[in-house]
C-alpha cells in the first residue's frame, strides 16, 4: 500500500513540473504614440481576455509583465479615450 501511495505521490510531481515548464513570464516594454509620433499618455496595455494591464506614463512607456502558456499567442490590446484604433 505505501508502495502505490509513493508512486501517485511522485507521479503528480511530475505532472505538476510539467505544467509548470508549460509556462513561462514574459515581459514586454514599449511606448505608445500616436500618428505624429507623441507619445499618448494614460493609455491602457491590456493581455487579451484576462485582467492583467498597465497604464502608460507620461512619456507614453509601460512595461507589461504576464505568464504565457505553451501554444497559445498573447496578444496586447491597447486603447485610449479620445482614439481611434
């Protein structure tokens, strides 16, 4: 009996650090302008369908950190009031 516990045990570890190694932390920087090349200040970088998002600063940087998984392409969605994309 604590042979077969020992087995589940371990095989779930290796479950878990395979799905662990199926994501990673991807930090992408850049700066927001708009057609005569100022840079748009408060507007909103945002990773498609989930809540992680950053505002721009007043040089129009930001600096978005997220955790990708294996097969699926992030994309940013970024939007200001006032423009149209």
């Amino acid at each position: 009996m604590k042979n077969i516990i020992r087995i589940c045990f371990l095989v779930s570890l290796m479950l878990m650090s395979g799905m662990a190694l199926a994501q990673t932390s991807m930090t992408v920087n850049g700066t927001v302008k708009d057609a005569k090349g100022d840079p748009i200040i408060g507007a909103a970088v945002m990773l498609e369908g989930s809540t992680v998002g950053v505002v721009t600063d007043i040089d129009g940087k930001y600096s978005i950190t997220f955790t990708t998984r294996s097969g699926k392409t992030p994309r940013l969605v970024f939007s200001s009031i006032s423009f149209i994309t």
